[in-house]
C-alpha cells in the first residue's frame, strides 16, 4: 500500500468514526471537499459548501434516530484507485443499534482528494437504505 493512500484511508475512517458517528459536525466538515458530491437512490446531492451540507445534518440525524441507527461500523476499506491526490475507497460497511446488532450492511465508494495538504471526501456513492444526506434545495 502507498503511503497517500494509507493517508485517504486513515482520514476516511477519522471522518465516520470522529465525525459521522459522533455526529460533529465540526470534524464532519473538516472531513470533506467541496463541492462534494453524493449519490443516492440514482440522485446527484451537490453541496457547494459547508452551509449547504450542514442544511439536512440535524434531519438526518433524526433519521437516523428514527431508524434506530446508534452508530456505523467499516467492516472493510481499500483502495481499489489511486494516486498521490486522489484515491478512490472502496467501503464495506454496517450499520448498527445501540445493542451492536447489525439492521443494514452495504457498499461504499468515496473518492478522496488531497487539496492544499488535506485529504477530504469529495464524493460518495452508497447502496444505501435508510437516513441519507440530500441537497435540501
């Protein structure tokens, strides 16, 4: 494995287990790029900033609530594409109650990028069901 690419995956797994899990939203922006990119259920979600991302945080927090999420596990993460500033992760991961039980387990693609010495998701792609962050525009 390359050093820059043990530097995406490290920042990948700071960003669920610091940010998402944790629901920081701090440490969640400073984990991304932007414009960053999501696509779910075939829809593009383009976020230009930090403001229109954190715009569904707190919905999809009750969403998440909602389904019983308590927190989510990366079951596996590698680099399946990469170069020194862009790596492209190729995720596994487990959703899960506050008993650890598994309720959802799916794939996940991010490509990271290295901007001005940082390495920041600027895109996802999730075979994902439940809670989901969308461009509420």
């Amino acid at each position: 494995m390359e050093n820059y690419e043990k530097e995406a995956i490290d920042a990948a797994l700071h960003w669920n287990e610091e940010g998402f899990n944790k629901r920081d939203k701090k440490i969640t922006i400073e984990g991304l790029h932007f414009p960053h990119i999501r696509l779910w259920e075939n829809k593009f979600s383009i976020f230009e900033n930090d403001k229109e991302f954190l715009r569904g945080y707190d919905t999809q927090t009750e969403g998440l609530k909602e389904e019983g999420w308590d927190h989510t596990v990366t079951l596996d993460i590698k680099a399946v594409q990469s170069e020194k500033e862009k790596v492209h992760l190729l995720i596994h991961q487990s959703r899960r109650d506050k008993n650890g039980k598994e309720y959802h387990n799916f794939q996940t693609l991010w490509i990271m990028t290295k901007i001005n010495g940082r390495w920041g998701i600027q895109f996802r792609s999730s075979f994902l069901e439940g809670a989901s962050q969308t461009n509420y525009k």
